[in-house]
C-alpha cells in the first residue's frame, strides 16, 4: 500500500504540472509547422516534431496534408531550385546553387528547410541525416497507427481530404501508397551515408541539428535517428503486409543498433560517446552531449507509442544483445545526469567547444553550453521510457514553473549563467518535443496507478 501511495503522489505531481503545460501550450504548436518565432521557413527536422505532436493531439488529416507537402520538396534533378554548403567550411560557408550532378548524388533525402520563396536548402555539403531520418519516423508512425485504428474500426479515418495536395477523399491504403515510395527512397540515400559500410553513417560538418558544432564522423544523435526511421518504417511496412521488406528494414535497424553498440560505446566512461575525425582521420573529440539520449529513446522497443507490438519488445529483451543495450542505456543516463547537468538543468554540451562556426560562440550561447527544451524533451522521453519519472519531474520543472509558464519552455534556448532566455520565441520544435514526451509519461503513469490500484 505504501509504494502505491508514494506511485500515486508522483503521478499526481507530474500529472498537474504535465496538464497544465498541454493545455496552454495546445494553441502556439498548432499555428504551423515552422520551428516559430522568427523562423518562417519549414525544417524537415523540426517539423518531424511538430507533426507527430499534431498527429498525436488528433489533428491527423492536417499532419499528412503538411507530411506530404514536405514529401513533394524531397530532392531530385531539376526538381526546383537548391543551395547548399552555408554550413560547410570546406565551402567556406558560402551558399551555392547545387549543380546537377550533385542533385543526383543527392536523390531521395530531404533538404534541410524549404523557404516559401520557392527554394530548398541543404545547410552543409550534404543533405544532414536528421532530416530525413526523423520525417520517416513520424510519417510511418502516423501511417501506421491510422492503418491499425482503421482495422479496429474507427470511423473518422476512413478516408482522408486533403486539400492542395491532390489527395482529396482517397482511401487511406491510398495515402499509404503515395508516400512509401518517397520513404524508401530517403532510406536509399541515407543506406549511401555508410561510408565504410559498417552499419554507421558518417556525415561531414555541421550536417545535424547541432549546426555550428562542427560534428563530423559517426555521431551517436544522429545514428538514433536512422534506427528510429528503420524501426517505425519497418513496423508501417509489416501492417501493409509486406513482409519481406519489412524484415529487410527490421534488419538494417538491428545492425545499425549493434554497430552503436560496437563502435561508440564507451566502457571507460560508461555511456555512448561519438567518434569525431579531424582532417587527419583521427579521433579528436569525445564530449558528452545531451543528444546522446535520443540512442535511448530509439533503443527503447518498449514504449507505449511504438507500432511494435509489445509481446515481441517482451520476447526481444529475453536476446543476450538486448539485455546488454538495456544496462547500457541506463548506465548513459546516469553519465549524462553526472556530467551534463548543471543545477539540476540539463546542458546541451559538458564543456565549453573550443571550434564553433558558422559564427564563433562563447560558452552559454546557442549550441554552446546552454539549456535547450528541445533536447529536454528528448531526454525526458528517455528517462521515462526507463520509467525514470523523479528525474521526468525535475525536467519538467526546470522548463516550467507555476507561477510563469513562459518562464524556460517557450524559448529556444536559455543560457544558464543569466537564466534568460534567448532564440526564437515562441520555439515551436521545443514545445513539441516536451508535449510528446510529458504525453507518453502520463500514459505510462496511468497505467501503473491503475495497476497499482487494482493489485490493492
């Protein structure tokens, strides 16, 4: 009866604090799919966010219309006009119109941002991973759920309008068809980002959401984004009952996973750490940063929002290597809490970077040792996927407070030494990526509390 009680009164903290952020929060996320503020432009990776967060909140038939006008700016020849390499310093960060032969080597991912000017842009020298990887993620996640809730019957999926995308009242399996293909082409050009074709993706410069950190080689974030799309296109794949390529794409997702495990563990420091090269091949940083929680979330089988069905997550925790990647990932959390949290606060990055660029940040500014709600959000799914709900709550309340609700969660990020914060406002991707997370926690809270009711 006393642990219940004690369950109980977690619940009920974070459950009141989590309500209320829902609440006020509902109206900002739901004005578009650009991060907000004085961003107007659409990033592929932020929207990822967005539109699950609107899927998620029951706004389905504008989440695909907007998945698919992201889809219709995937890259391709002749398509529409391109830029690239503002983020690359082996192009001096100069932006330049992307030559043809470079449209083709680029075929199939997604740009970075898509201006309303009528132009695309690649940030770095290389469409990023992130990018693509995510809006595969949470396009085959709303397909999937929309498929499985049409076989138990619910009646407002039937069919989708889809107004100015040419989808107007077609059948769901319809919708299903027009975006597989997009999405196996995107998974075809990230499978090319393997280099050495040892089930990592290297990228260059700046080729992720950290874009002046100037993150190079086999980066941890970025391959728990790739094994996010493998695993929620694999699950979309097995409800259209193609099998075959679903265990095709099930496997890629497995190797992929068992690289990180292989390559960019860390047993002197006990968590996953990325392998950076300088121009010399070599490796010459290993710092911690907070994104390294996002392997967590994608290792994680378990969650109440995968389309995987959770006797075979049951099943796959009974394999040698997945009891392994379980203690590991939450030896990591532990390591991030030890050496990335400041004051009870989450930082993006442990130390100070000695390179950023483009632009040169001091520590406490932008990428640079600062608080980020989007990255919190990201950590607090994890911890709660490990039902790690004290530390959930600690989150939650270095984004929110009673008294202010506009006090950290708005902005985009905050610098710790002033406590102000700073960036677009109000940060939409921010906003999103906490609603997701506090959303699946209070889920998983409730059903523990009725299961703990029950068995008193």
């Amino acid at each position: 009866m006393e642990s219940f009680a004690c369950a109980y009164d977690q619940w009920n903290t974070f459950a009141l604090k989590a309500d209320s952020f829902l609440k006020k929060t509902q109206e900002h996320v739901l004005q578009g799919i650009d991060p907000g503020g004085h961003y107007s432009a659409i990033w592929c990776r932020d929207a990822a966010y967005i539109l699950r967060d609107w899927f998620m909140s029951g706004n389905v038939g504008a989440a695909l219309q907007q998945a698919y006008l992201i889809w219709s700016h995937q890259i391709g020849p002749g398509r529409e006009k391109l830029v690239y390499g503002r983020g690359s310093p082996d192009m001096k960060f100069v932006s330049e119109t992307v030559p043809g032969r470079k449209e083709m080597e680029f075929e199939g991912a997604l740009p970075t941002t898509i201006y309303n000017e009528g132009f695309s842009e690649v940030y770095g020298q290389s469409p990023d991973i992130d990018s693509s990887a995510l809006m595969i993620s949470t396009t085959s996640y709303m397909l999937t759920q929309i498929l499985k809730d049409e076989r138990r019957a619910a009646p407002w999926n039937r069919h989708f309008s889809i107004e100015g995308a040419g989808m107007g009242g077609i059948d769901s399996s319809e919708v299903v068809r027009l975006f597989v293909p997009k999405m196996l082409a995107a998974a075809d050009f990230l499978v090319g980002r393997d280099l050495d074709n040892d089930g990592l993706l290297e990228q260059n410069y700046n080729e992720d959401w950290m874009d002046t950190a100037l993150r190079t080689g086999k980066i941890v974030y970025s391959q728990a984004c790739w094994i996010l799309a493998l695993k929620d296109l694999s699950a979309l794949l097995s409800v259209t009952e193609s099998n075959g390529y679903a265990q095709k794409v099930r496997g890629m997702a497995d190797r992929a996973s068992r690289a990180v495990e292989e390559r960019l563990w860390s047993e002197v420091d006990g968590c996953y750490l990325d392998m950076h090269y300088g121009d010399d091949g070599d490796s010459t940083s290993r710092i911690l940063t907070q994104d390294v929680s996002m392997y967590v979330v994608a290792a994680t089988d378990r969650s109440l929002n995968s389309s995987l069905d959770r006797r075979a997550a049951d099943q796959a925790l009974e394999n040698p290597h997945q009891a392994l990647v379980q203690e590991r990932v939450k030896y990591s959390l532990d390591v991030i809490k030890r050496r990335v949290w400041k004051d009870r606060r989450p930082l993006v990055t442990e130390v100070e970077l000695k390179r950023t660029g483009p632009g040169l940040f001091k520590a406490n500014y932008y990428h640079n040792q600062t608080f980020w709600p989007w990255t919190t959000g990201i950590e607090m799914l994890a911890r709660g996927r490990l039902e790690r709900f004290e530390e959930c709550e600690m989150l939650l309340s270095a984004l929110v407070s009673e008294s202010n609700l506009h006090n950290h969660a708005f902005y985009e990020w905050v610098n710790p030494a002033t406590n102000e914060g700073s960036g677009a406002f109000p940060f939409r991707t921010g906003l999103s990526a906490v609603r997701i997370a506090i959303s699946e926690i209070l889920e998983m809270l409730g059903r523990k509390s009725e299961s703990g009711a029950a068995q008193n």
